[in-house]
C-alpha cells in the first residue's frame, strides 16, 4: 500500500477496513518527511512524538468502534500562520514573537476533534506577503515537480503546497488572502480551495489582510478538499465575520454531474498574459467540460483583469502596512528587506486612500454581479505561468496576483484544479463561483477530475520508501 499518494479519503477507507492503521500510516509519512524535506524545506516543525501518540489514540479508538468519522487518524499539517498550543507561530519572519500560543487555532481545533492528526507545521512567505513562495529569512520551499531545477512552489502557502504534491501529507491548511493558496495548487499540481468569506473561522490565524483573508484546505483530490472544508465550516466564537453565515454541505451534490450548468469565461484577449501553452491547456479544459454537457460560454470581463489586480493589491498593501509597521517602521528591523520594501509602498496611503479604494470596490462589485448573471461559474487559468526556477525570480515581479485576486476582490469562492502539463510543469485551472456557492465549484471540479480519470500527477523522485516497517512498506 503506497501510503504516501493515497487521498484521505481512501486512507480512511484503509483505516475503516483494517488494513490499515493509523500508527503505521503516521510512521511511513513521517519516514517520508525525514527523507524528502531536508531538500524539499516544506517543514518549520515536525512532531514526531505528538502524532504517533495522536495515531495510537486514534486506533484505540477504532477499536472501541468509537471512530470519530471518515478523517479520523489522518494526518496533516498547518501552514505556519496558524496557532498551535504550545508551538510558536513565526509567520515565516524572524521578527515574529516566539512565544508558544495559548490556544490553538479555530480551524486546527476543528480537525483535531474529528481525529485528524497534526504532522506539523510548514513553511510561509514571510507575513504571507508575498506570491513566488520564496522566504530568503527562513527557508524557500522546492517545488517537488522538478528533481533537476529547484523551481519555487507558490506563495504564500509554499510549504504546505510542496508537503502535498510530495506525498507527505494527504492534507494540509493554506490561507489565502489575494491566491496564496490556489497559486501553489496550482504550481505544485494540487487542489486548493478559497472558501466564500465567512464560511471558516479565522481566529488563531496571523492576520494578513482580515477583509481578504480566507482559511483553506489543499489536498490530492477534489473529493479530499470538499470533506475537509465540510468540517472547517462553521461559526467561530473569535471571528465575527462567521456569525449567521448560511452553509451547504461541500459533500452533497459531489457527483452531480455538470450537464446543462452555464460555464462561463473572460474572452481570451482577458487572459493574454497567461502562458500561449496555458491557454491551449486551458481550451482543452473548456472542450471536456463542454463533452460533459455544460454550457460553456465566452463573455468579456467589464474591466481588464489588472485593474481588479492592482485595487486589491492596494487594499492588501494598506491592510498589511497597518498591521506590521512597528516590526519595519524600527531601526535594526529583522524583517526581510524585500518584504518590507514592498509593504512600505503603505507609508504613502492615508485614510481617505483607503476609503476611496473600498469605494471604488463596491462599484466594481455591482458591475461584476450584473457581468456574472446568468451563468453559474466563472473559468480561468490560476497562474498565467509555470513554476520559475528559484535563482531566477528573487525581486522580480510576481504576476499570479493578475488572476487570482479577483476572486477576493469580488467576495467569490474559487477552487484550484489541475488542468495538464505544460512541459512537465501543472497548471491550474480557477472555478470561481457565487458567494456560499462553494459546493458548486466542489461539484464542477470533481466532474472534471472524473472525466479526466483524475487531476493529480505524481512528481517523479518520490516514490515510496523502502521502509524496514513491514507495514508501512506494504
């Protein structure tokens, strides 16, 4: 049993069956973590000794038939925004407080009482400021989709992209405030979902942008990334923006199929700074959901797509300044130069800046919901290129922000699929959807995944390990 790539729904489906358990399932990931991050670097912390007790507590239970549910005894791991109790949260910076959290964070809570298990925490951009997914200050994560050239992963969720794609968790919690989770799903070959605002409790998470910021899982498959968000939904005492949120079950119509669903997308002259290969990537996409039934439309954006790209930036940037100046604003600040460079660009907005951006959002919004109206999704490209090699993009400009900050900006929900290689390298495909509409994107992704015989290609170099454990070598 090849542990390392099986989705968490079929490793719970092992563990239901009892051919599996969870302390061998625990031990064959961990082997695999000590084997593959010392180059990979999607790790900050492992915790080798809570997880394999978290396992056998799992186990115990499933002996007792008190098995908390499908996700009980599977691991997983947390980007390192989110509080563990009693393990520091860094956010990627050395200038952070290494204090150890009270109190773990609301959506680490929340899978921790369904029996899942934390493996550990993974690396960040730097305040999760930042889209390459490189961190100079305290280590970039390596995209396990190249084994020749060290290519970035995605920011800023970098490290629970490559821990993923690399087979060393099923599962793993990103954030994702203007794409950083479905840019390194999308560059990595994973699914990564940006949940309608309000759906996932924030509270215990370091805040980047709170009118942007969104809790989400990345997984192997469309069906792992639904059950999992099917237990991250719901009020959070911490996080007013939760409070009598109207939620559907991600779960419910999974295998509906997508037969008369209008799909519609931006015209191609929209998408021109995507990748010529993307975008025949990208036609292939529409031309199988098309084969599936859907009605696939094409409809010019109200307004290009940079335009949305750099008013959010804006209100990111203001957010952002506010939140960290007094770790930048400081003589011998420890931040990263580069980030603290960028983020400085807030020094120069002032209250009515601020203001006037939110207004020019609303008015962007109401023309966007009549531009929306009569189809059921919008279609894009999640990244308009591959993964860079790592030596090559260091204070370059990041352009993933083009297509996915839209989705933020509009209030949407927006669902990361892999849609092929481009030499080699995936792509991804954005299935934007209405507010509290996200088990529609759930349910168009999987009817992908289905007629595709699946999304997710395994990186090459990662093979299971040759483990003295009998059990997680079977």
């Amino acid at each position: 049993m090849d542990v390392g790539f099986l989705s968490a729904t079929e490793l719970g489906r092992a563990l239901a069956r009892g051919e599996l358990t969870s302390q061998a399932l625990v031990t064959a990931l961990l082997a695999r973590i000590r084997a593959y991050d010392p180059v990979l670097k999607a790790f900050v912390e492992v915790y080798d000794d809570d997880a394999l007790q978290a396992a056998w507590q799992s186990d115990e239970r499933r002996s007792r038939n008190q098995t908390r549910g499908l996700l009980d005894g599977i691991p997983f791991a947390a980007k390192d925004l989110f509080d563990v109790e009693g393990r520091p949260t860094l956010a990627g910076s050395k200038a952070s407080d290494a204090t150890p959290a009270a109190q773990s964070a609301n959506a680490v809570l929340r899978l921790l009482a369904e029996g899942m298990i934390l493996i550990g925490k993974t690396r960040t951009v730097e305040f999760a400021y930042g889209s390459w997914g490189t961190n100079p200050s305290c280590g970039t994560p390596v995209n396990p989709r190249d084994t020749v050239v060290a290519r970035v992963a995605g920011g800023s969720s970098s490290g629970s992209g490559v821990a993923v794609a690399a087979g060393m968790v099923p599962v793993a919690l990103g954030t994702d405030t203007g794409g950083s989770v479905r840019t390194p799903s999308a560059l990595c070959g994973i699914v990564g979902m940006k949940p309608s605002p309000g759906l996932i409790g924030r509270s215990g998470v370091q805040p980047l942008a709170l009118v942007f910021d969104t809790v989400g899982p990345m997984a192997r498959s469309v069906e792992d990334a639904a059950l999992v968000q099917a237990v991250l939904q719901g009020e959070d005492p911490d996080d007013p923006a939760t409070f009598s949120i109207p939620r559907a079950n991600p779960m419910a119509d999974l295998g509906k199929g997508i037969a008369g669903l209008r799909l519609r997308h931006p015209s191609m002259e929209n998408l021109k700074a995507a990748d010529p290969e993307i975008l025949d990537r990208f036609r292939d996409m529409l031309a199988d959901l098309a084969g599936m039934g859907a009605l696939i439309e094409e409809k010019p954006l109200p307004r290009p797509l940079e335009l949305y790209a750099s008013l959010a930036a804006n209100i990111t940037t203001a957010e952002a300044w506010n939140r960290f100046r007094p770790l930048i604003d400081v003589d011998d600040s420890l931040v990263d130069p580069e980030i603290a460079t960028r983020m400085s660009r807030g020094r120069a907005m002032s209250i009515a800046d601020y203001l006037g951006y939110e207004e020019q959002r609303r008015l962007m919004q109401t023309e966007f919901h009549h531009y929306f109206s009569g189809a059921d999704a919008l279609l894009l490209p999640s990244s308009p290129i591959t993964a860079k090699p790592i030596d090559s993009v260091h204070d370059s400009f990041a352009p993933f922000g083009i297509f996915t900050r839209l989705a933020g900006l509009m209030s949407l929900a927006s669902l990361s699929v892999p849609m092929g290689d481009v030499e080699r390298l995936p792509t991804g495909v954005q299935i934007m959807v209405r507010r509290y509409a996200d088990p529609l994107a759930f349910r168009i992704g999987h009817a992908l995944e289905i007629r595709r015989g699946g999304s997710f290609v395994r990186p090459l170099g990662y093979e299971r390990l040759d483990h003295p454990d009998p059990v997680a070598a079977e």
